[in-house]
C-alpha cells in the first residue's frame, strides 16, 4: 500500500519559516520525483516545487529564493523549507509523487495546512 504522509505545518506569522515534511512507503521512492503542489481557497492548485529522482530541482517564480526543496532516499522523504513566509503563501500543501518511467504510477498526500497571518 502506497502513502505518502505530509507533516509541520501550521500557523506562523510573516517572514517566519517552516519545514514540511512527507514520508513515502509502499515504492522505490527513488525511481519518483517528488512534487509539492499547493490549493488556497477558492484557487486550482498549483506545483510549488520539483525535486527529480536524480535531485534536480524547479519552483514556481512564487517561490524562488525562498523555499527550498530536498530529498533524503535513505530515509524515503522529501522536505520543503519555506522561509519569508508571506499570506499569499496560505494554503493546503500537498505532497506527489510521479514515476520518472511509468506515469500512470502517480500518487499523492492527504494535505498539510499552512497558515500566514499576523
């Protein structure tokens, strides 16, 4: 059985940090890359940040130069260090995986919620 199982967020006010975690099981976690996407209210969600199966990594331009995404295939988890958190940045964050082969292979967390507010 294939989880992914996000973790660390929470409410923080601007220009604070997070790290958000998720913990796969149930695939070789080093054959995916590993997407973090996030929904606002009342918004489609959107990909925050890629990390390839071969650590390659991409942002949206929302992101760039303040978070940071990183994988660690001994442990089967993937991290994204949010700094100078902004409100725009509120949102359920969720953690995907996608084979780098089979992309019917495609599979994703339950959400964690990021709050921003003073």
């Amino acid at each position: 059985q294939v989880q992914l199982v996000e973790s660390g967020g929470g409410l923080v006010q601007p220009g604070e940090s997070l790290r958000l975690s998720c913990a796969a099981s149930g695939i070789i976690f080093s054959a995916y890359h590993m997407n973090w996407y996030r929904q606002a209210p009342g918004k489609q969600r959107e990909l925050v940040a890629t990390v390839t199966s071969n650590s390659s990594t991409n942002y949206a331009d929302s992101v760039k130069g303040r978070f940071t995404i990183s994988r660690d295939n001994a442990k089967n988890t993937v991290y994204l260090q949010m700094n100078s958190l902004k409100p725009e940045d509120t949102a359920v964050y969720y953690c995907n995986g996608k084979h780098r082969v089979f992309r019917r292979l495609d599979y994703w967390g339950q959400g964690t919620q990021v709050t921003v507010s003073s």
